[in-house]
C-alpha cells in the first residue's frame, strides 16, 4: 500500500531530515513510527502524501508513484486521510461542515450526501450532539476525533497520524486512542507517529524507530519490544518506558 | 479677528443656479462616497490578489506581488494621481491618449482607480500578515484532505485572515475616503472641493469647512459602525475575535 524506497530529504541545502529510508507499509497493516524528537519521523510520514517533497527515493502510493510531477496531487491526497499534532480543524466552520467540506469541494458529493456522512462519523467517534459548534468549543481531545472522523469522511484507503495525542492533556489521550484501535482492529492500513508505546503493543503490527533522519529500526511489534537490536533503540525504550 | 459669521449662508443660493450652499456641499458629499467606494473596491479586489500572491511558495508570484506593493506604496499619493492623469496620456499612442482626455468624469475615474490602486498595496500587506499568522498546519490540512491551492485558500486560509485582520481593514476604509480629498488637484470637485468653491463664493471659510468636517466625521463614523456591526457577525465562538 505504502513503499518508501530510499527517500532522502533535505531542509535548505545543508540539514539533511532523512537519510535513505526504506519500508513500506501493507494493506490493512498497522505501522508505529517512534523515535526521539528531531528524528525525523514526522517528516517521514508528511513526505508519504507529499506535504513535504523528496529530493531523492521514491514513495509509491496503491501504486502511484506520489513524487511524480506527472502525479494528480490533490486526487491521491484525498485518498489517505491525515491526523495532525494538532488537530487542524477549520476554525471558521461549524464541526458538521468540517467533515463536509472536502467530501463536497474535492469529491464532489452532494450536500445531502456528506452531510449523512459526516452525521455518521461524527456518531462514531460519540460527538454527533457538538455537530453545530465551532471547533474552538470543544476539548481537544474531542476536536481530534472530529480530526479523525474528518479524515475517514473520504473514505480513505489509509491513515497517516502526526503524533495524534501530543497536544492533548493525559485524561483525553485515551478517547482518542481508543478511536484509533477501533480503526486499527477494522483493519484500516495505519502509520502512526506516536510515543503511545501501550498502543503500540496493543494494536501495531511492526514498530519503526527513528534516529536522526536514519531508520534504525524496523521490526515485527513483539521482536521490538522483546529484543531491540540496536542500542539507540534500547536508550530510547528506557527512557520512555522508565515511568 | 474680524470674521462675519454667517452660519444662514448654507440656506442661500449658491451661484450656478443649482441650489443652495448646502445642497452644493451634498453633491460633493455624494462625489466623495462614490469615489471611496469606487476606490475600495478596486483595493479590496487587487490587494486581495497580490496578498495571496504574496504568500504562495511561487518565487515568480512573489515578486510580482512584491513589485506591486512596492510600487504603489513608495510613491505619494499625490504623486500617483498627476503620473495617471496628466502623464499617462501622453505616454499613450495619441489616438489612445486623446481618448483619455476627453472621456467624461475623467478626473471621477483616474481618482478612483488611482486610489484604489494605491490602498491595494496597503490591503495586499495586511491580508499577507494575516494569512501569515495563520498556523502552518492550517494549510498542511487543507491541502491533505486534496483541496487544490485555490480551494484552500478559497475555504479556508483567506476567511479565516479576512477575520483576523478586520479592525485594521477598517482604518483602510477610512483612509481610502479621506484620501479621495486629494482628487480635488486634478479636478474632481467631491467634498472638500465644492467646499473650497463654497469659500471662494460666499467668503465664509469657516462655515464651508466646519460643514465639510462635519460631513466626513458622518461618514467615517457610519463606516466604523457598520464595519463593527460585520466583525461581530462574523465572529468565531471562541476564537481570537469571538467571545
């Protein structure tokens, strides 16, 4: 579903975010990327749809090379929804036409149409009562479901999540996640950026970890966790696994 | 001093034969109202393109809005106007020129136009700043749901900066009003002129000024309020403007 094959990228002409990275990413899989900050796995996961571009490597996504200028873009970014840090709800619109609006301005559904959808994921993720409020009137842990059902509206063939609950605060990362394992355990294709480590061990199927740019690992979930081959990998599970 | 006030004077004809002083002031009133409007529209429409040229990742797009802005604010005003008016025409092949010349309402249209053309530069940074102070992941977000730039700014970025950037906007309003007193140097008798033909008829300086000062004060006072009136019915609950 995902390939990422030698994929190096620069910022300017000097700081290189990634160096060489190969993995991919299978139909109905669930990837946990992990690593220090400045690893370069945000990075990473922005370069699959193309938010940020590569200068070396190629990403082919459902077998659409996505670093072709050939490429239609915003027809195959409509395809793979995106989760963000932080949430990136439209502020101006009501919840209802958040979930609307890409479904009617990119796919070209009918008013009606989107608004039953949006009506039934918002259901999903349990906020079908805030429909008709402004982001900024909901919780954050309840404006990145909204994020998440904004996402699936466009009936994605796969979810990237940017560290989806590091803004939040501690009671409201669960709500989210727990949205997310419903997704994971339907058997949506998933790349999650994320230090939620219980996660992980809950629902993904390998575990990339990054370092500076590099990645340095890239395993089955229960080979990561039992016996990280590398040192870095070990400091970095200690040190986040230590409380 | 020896002054003879004379506060009746706007109830006497005036020469010309079309009214009284008063009625004399309200045509120029209107004349200025026209031009403003006239002149905002034209700012409103070119700064909002240059703006946004301004801010797209294009180098080519940013010169241009960068030469734009440039151009028109480094020049007095006053400046702009005579290189319109009387420079222009002759700059033209004479058949274009001559045409020029002798349009009607010519000094109506050159102030208008000039006006606008000057204030576009003012809006077209203002909108810039706006959309600039917009989070990253405002246009990251739009852009991976698949909206194509011009939706993205269409939907999201530009009514989200035009909110941000409102109470600012409306000193640009006023502004473009005022300076339409300058239109008085190439000919266009709005407020300010007829009230200096008001002085050169009737001898009561005072009286023509105090009625003129009196005139835009009502106008800018109308402008302040509907623009107050719009700001808050188009606030965001709970976001930066809204409460």
């Amino acid at each position: 579903m995902i390939e990422i094959n030698h994929v190096s990228k620069w910022y300017g002409s000097t700081f290189q975010a990634l160096k060489d990275c190969t993995t991919k990413v299978a139909k109905g899989e669930v990837v946990v990327v992990c690593g220090p900050s400045g690893s370069g796995k945000s990075t990473l996961i922005k370069c699959v749809n193309a938010l940020e571009p590569i200068q070396e490597g190629d990403i082919i996504l459902d077998g659409i090379k996505v670093n072709d200028p050939k490429t239609d873009l915003p027809k195959l970014r409509a395809r793979v929804g995106m989760v963000f840090q932080h949430f990136e709800l439209f502020p101006h619109l009501k919840i209802i036409e958040n979930l609307c609006l890409a479904q009617e301005k990119v796919l070209g559904r009918s008013h009606d149409e989107a608004m039953a959808k949006g009506a039934k994921l918002l259901d999903r993720v349990g906020l079908k009562v805030h429909a008709n409020k402004y982001p900024a009137e909901l919780s954050g842990g309840q404006q990145q479901r909204v994020a998440i059902a904004r996402a699936l509206a466009m009936d994605p063939i796969a979810m990237l999540f940017d560290e989806p609950t590091s803004a939040l605060d501690p009671e409201m990362i669960s709500e989210v996640l727990d949205v997310m394992v419903d997704l994971a355990r339907e058997g949506m294709t998933m790349m999650v950026v994320t230090h939620e480590m219980g996660f992980a061990r809950k629902v993904a199927h390998r575990v990339i970890f990054m370092d500076q740019g590099e990645i340095v690992e890239d395993a089955q979930k229960d080979d990561f966790f039992g016996k990280p081959r590398s040192d870095r990998a070990q400091k970095f599970l200690s040190k986040i696994l230590s409380h | 001093m020896n002054y003879n006030w004379n506060w009746s004077i706007f109830f006497e004809p005036a020469p010309g034969g079309t009214g009284t002083y008063f009625h004399m002031l309200l045509t120029g009133l209107w004349l200025t109202i026209q031009t403003g409007i006239f002149a905002w529209i034209i700012a409103l429409i070119f700064g909002s393109i240059v703006g946004v040229l301004r801010t797209l990742p294009s180098k080519t797009a940013y010169w241009i809005g960068f030469a734009w802005v440039e151009f028109f604010r480094n020049m007095p005003l006053l400046v702009q106007l005579f290189l319109w008016f009387f420079v222009l025409p002759e700059l033209l092949p004479r058949s274009w020129g001559l045409w020029l010349k002798q349009m009607p309402n010519a000094p109506f249209y050159t102030a208008a136009i000039g006006i606008g053309l000057f204030m576009s530069a003012r809006v077209a940074v203002q909108l810039a700043a706006g959309i600039a102070s917009l989070p990253r992941g405002q246009k990251q977000a739009a852009t991976a749901l698949g909206l194509t730039t011009l939706q993205g700014y269409r939907y999201v970025l530009l009514p989200i900066a035009f909110r941000i950037i409102m109470p600012p906007l409306t000193s640009e309003f006023l502004n473009t009003i005022k300076n339409t007193a300058v239109a008085i140097t190439i000919g266009l008798i709005e407020l300010t002129g007829q009230a200096r033909s008001m002085q050169e008829f009737s001898f009561q300086v005072f009286e023509a000024f105090t009625a003129a000062t009196v005139m835009y004060l009502l106008i800018n006072i109308i402008v302040v309020t509907g623009m107050r009136f719009l700001e808050r019915s188009l606030a965001i609950p709970g976001y930066i403007t809204g409460k």
